[in-house]
C-alpha cells in the first residue's frame, strides 16, 4: 500500500502500545516516519521493524519534556525526509494519585508531558510547514496535513486518582475544539 508515500510522519511515544501500532500503520501505508520513545531500545525496535519491512524511519528517542526535544524530533523529519505532513502526539503515562496525596511535582509532570510537550512540537513545526506550504502554494500545490492529539475519555469525564492528567488531556480536547476553529 502506498497511500502516506511521499509523506513524513512524526509518532512520539512510538516504542510499544498504540504509538507502536500507529508508526507501523503509517509505515506500512509509505509515509516516512520519525520514531520516539522514552527508552532508545523500544524506540530502535520499532525502527529497525520498519526498515526489515521495507520502509524508512530514524528513531529521536528520549523524553518529549526535555529542554530542545520538540526542536530536535521536527528537525529530524525535515532533516532526513526533508518535509513534515504528519504529527501524532502520542506520549503518555499517567501518575495517579488522590488529590490529597498528590504533589505539586506529579501535577506539573502530567501537564509537561501531556499538554506542554505536544505544544512545543507543534510549535516547532509550525515555522518549517508554514515555509513550505508558502512554497507548496507558489508552485500550485495544496498539501494537506495532520495533527493527532491522543487524548482520553478521562480528560472528557475525569477519573478517580487522575486530577492531573484528566486536566492536561481535557485541555486537548479544548484546544482541538480551539483550532479547528481557526481559518
């Protein structure tokens, strides 16, 4: 199959579960895909499964939280695939704890890594797609891309332990509501 072929995918928390399945997916359909996990072993699995299949992907492993990740994961696609058409936010882990236990410190991770990493990569994307979209546009082509916040039905009703991050995934589901609005 080869519908993605030709695009540039970015999948963060793509070592194992749903962004595991989601890179092999947009792999198997031909995009190029840029691959992240927290660990570099089950980032570079995940690679390596793409490349014995036939398809081309590069791991930038490591925490989406870090100071100059974000600018390091799109730096990667334009770098090496020279384009970005995809971006799927998918790295997450939750902390649960009661509100009375939880601290400061749990709060604020789940908000970094499930709200403010994904910020930070789109921000670091929108210079790069809108350069090439002004481009795309003078040559009369319109290229269509995709962002894929995965969020949770906890950030739509909340749940029991998960203050945090039912917050921080109830702000993605605002924010998409936000964007989609903007023309």
């Amino acid at each position: 199959m080869s519908k993605l072929k030709g695009k540039v995918a970015l999948v963060s928390g793509s070592g194992r579960g749903i962004g595991r399945a989601i890179a092999l997916k947009l792999a198997s359909e031909g995009a190029q895909v840029v691959i992240n996990d927290l660990d570099a072993e089950p980032g570079d699995a995940v690679v390596d499964e793409i490349k014995a299949a036939g398809g081309e992907a590069v791991a930038v492993n490591g925490s989406v939280t870090e100071p100059g990740f974000a600018d390091r994961f799109v730096g990667a696609a334009i770098e090496r695939f020279g384009g970005l058409d995809i971006i799927v936010n998918n790295a997450g882990y939750t902390w649960d704890s009661t509100i009375q236990k939880m601290t400061d410190e749990q709060f604020q991770a789940m908000l970094d890594l499930h709200l403010v990493a994904r910020f930070r990569i789109m921000r670091a994307a929108a210079e790069p797609i809108r350069v090439m979209a002004k481009k795309e546009a003078e040559a009369g082509r319109e290229v269509f891309r995709k962002v894929v916040n995965i969020s949770s039905i906890a950030g739509l009703y909340g749940n029991a332990g998960q203050a945090s991050y039912s917050s921080a995934k109830a702000s993605l589901a605002w924010a998409a509501g936000e964007t989609a609005q903007v023309k």
